[in-house]
C-alpha cells in the first residue's frame, strides 16, 4: 500500500517567504542525494484554526520504500543543515503519515498499488459461433471477485501482431481494482476467421463497403457478448458488475454488444468509426440506431484531433432527452496527427482517466 509523508510547516511572523524558499532548497538537496523532490503546497488563503503556510508531500511505494527515504536523510549532512535553518525559521511543524482507505466501493472498486507486480495477462479460450477464441484476462492483486471491463480493440490488431494483449488500459484499470478481459475477435490476433478486410473487399467511400462494413462489424459484436458470458463465468469475476468499452472498431462493437445485451452494467465508446463515419452513411445509422437500444449508461469519448469527431457529437445528439445517463466529451488535440488523436484510448490514460474513473464508480 502507497505511504504518503506530509509535513506543515507553520512559519513565524513575517517568515513565510523565507520558509517557502527553505524547503525549495530542502527539495533540492533531496534530488542531490538521489531521492524524490515531492510536491510543495502554499497556504491559498486563511482559515479557521492553525493553518500551515507550506506543507511538503511525497509518496512512497511501500512501507521500506518511506523507511530507506527517511534513512537517506538521516545520513546527509547538507539535509541536516537545512533543517537546522528551517528550524529558526518556524514556530513548529506537524508530520503526518497517511495511507489511502483500501476500502472497497459497492461495486468492488479499490485503490490498488501495481508496485513491482507484473502486468501480464491469462490466455482465455472461449467459443463464439462455432469458433474457438482467444482473449487475455488481467486480474488485480489480491482477493476478488472483482468488477470487470470487456475491452474490445481496434482494427490494428491483425492476425500474426505481436500487440497482442494491450497492458497500458488494463493496467490502468487495475490501479482501480477492476479486472479487464480482452478478446480477439472472429479474423483478428490470435483468433481464426475471416480477416475484416477479406469481408470488406470494396472500395473504401463506397456504398458496397459501406454495407460489407456495417454488417461484419455487428457480427463481430456477438463475439463481444461471448466473451462477457466467459467472464460471467469465472469465480474471480463479479459478474453483476461488468462493463464494456473499445475504441475504433471497437468502440463501434462496444455500441453494438451493448444495444443487443442489457447485462453489461455500462458502455464506453471511444472514437467508434471514425474513421469511416464521413464516407459511411448506412454504418452512421446502424451504430445511431444501437445507440438509441442502450439502455445502461453510456460515455462517448474522442479527442479533438481525430479523424472526425462527429460520431461523438452527432450519437450524443441523437439520444439528447431520451431520459438515460449519456456522458460525452471531446478532449483536446492529443498528438499532431489524426492518427495520434484516433489512438487516444490506449496512449492517453493520464487524461481519460479521472473521468473514466469517476463513470465506473457510478455505473459500474
């Protein structure tokens, strides 16, 4: 469990500007002898009681991480001048150490620490339409069952791809205490079938490829909804409490699954078609149409750079009023390229991930 040190320095009458700069020099000094600098906080305005005027914080893995950091000091003598200054300068000081309540959510969401844990994920083979399947189950540390994500990837992961099992999201959801299960779909990775493109052989911008598109991509949402009956299944898998979410194609299988499926507890689609919304009228209706079937909440997420942004904007529009929890939001420009923007879901964690996490603790 992460240790966080906090320390309030309470400066005497007329010293705070000189308390601040001590403890800058303090975090300096920490560099100098290879530890964190940690965070410094001023006092932002006055409050009831004693109020620091600055306060210093730093978080460490683990317990003997924090013990080794407070040995480092000990042994500088260049720290121990600055305390000595910062002694003269302040009329005390509190130092707090704190740990964050594991304490799990109703749905089973937990802060948990990935500290030298590694982030690899158990193969899965299950069936979907007379096919044998693969996919890639990533469980936090410790007790479950846990709460889920069903991730569906894009169209980027062919058959023979070393990109098979996609760790950044599925760590990241593991941070929260949720387990995540990506499948491979019909033609895709390590899945046998017919690759997209073998299905879709038209023209791209036309209608026939519009049309070839539109229909396998509602066939692959059905191995979507096998993969969430696989994971209903495990023992390590709270099955009341899973949700889906993909990006690209699968986003688009995200909507798909989740307008033929009502167990899933909730459904994130990033950038689903848009690369092909412009050009691909009959698919807008179809994913507009599966959107208007979902009844669990929904959250619509793309960055401002993609390819288009009108999925989003245009499928939030159409369920405007119809009285379900909808969420979507356009971020800003994620990289220089569209194809950059377009891959906002498995290179931008850092952003989505308040928002994401704050869904899932409602609606997961």
């Amino acid at each position: 469990m992460p240790i966080v040190e906090r320390t309030h320095y309470y400066a005497k009458p007329g010293k705070a500007a000189e308390v601040l700069a001590i403890r800058r020099r303090a975090c300096a000094v920490r560099r100098a002898i290879g530890l964190a600098a940690g965070r410094v906080f001023v006092r932002a305005e006055e409050g009831a009681g004693r109020v620091p005027d600055v306060t210093w914080e730093c978080e460490f893995p683990t317990k003997a991480a924090h013990q080794d950091d407070l040995d480092a000091r000990a042994a500088s003598p260049d720290f121990e001048a600055v305390r000595k200054t910062m002694s003269a300068a302040i009329d005390g000081f509190d130092r707090v150490i704190v740990a964050e309540d594991d304490s799990a959510l109703p749905n089973g969401m937990r802060p948990t620490s990935l500290h030298a844990l590694p982030i690899v994920p158990r193969e899965i083979k299950f069936k979907s339409d007379g096919r044998e399947l693969a996919g890639y189950l990533y469980l936090p540390p410790g007790d479950g069952p846990f709460p889920c994500m069903v991730l569906n990837h894009g169209s980027g992961i062919n058959q023979g791809t070393l990109d098979v099992s996609r760790p950044g999201t599925a760590s990241t959801l593991m941070s929260w205490g949720i387990a995540s299960f990506l499948p491979h779909r019909r033609g895709y990775g390590n899945s046998p079938g017919a690759p997209w493109r073998e299905d879709v052989k038209a023209e791209f911008g036309t209608d026939e490829y519009d049309n070839q598109l539109a229909v396998r991509l509602d066939r692959e949402s059905d191995d979507v909804i096998a993969a969430l009956a696989t994971v209903e299944a495990l023992p390590e898998i709270r099955k009341d409490h899973i949700g889906v979410m993909g990006s690209s194609f699968g986003g688009t299988n995200t909507l798909f699954a989740a307008s033929k499926c009502d167990r899933f507890r909730c459904a994130i689609d990033f950038a689903g078609a848009a690369m092909n919304w412009d050009r691909t009228p009959r698919l807008r209706e179809t994913m507009i149409a599966a959107a208007k079937k979902v009844t669990m909440p929904l959250f619509l997420i793309q960055a401002e750079n993609d390819y288009s942004i009108r999925p989003t904007k245009e499928i939030a529009a159409a369920l405007a009023g119809n009285g379900r929890i909808v969420w979507s939001k356009i971020y800003p420009a994620f990289g220089f390229l569209p194809w950059e923007g377009h891959l906002f879901e498995s290179t931008a964690q850092k952003f989505w991930g308040p928002d994401i996490h704050r869904f899932l603790e409602l609606y997961l």
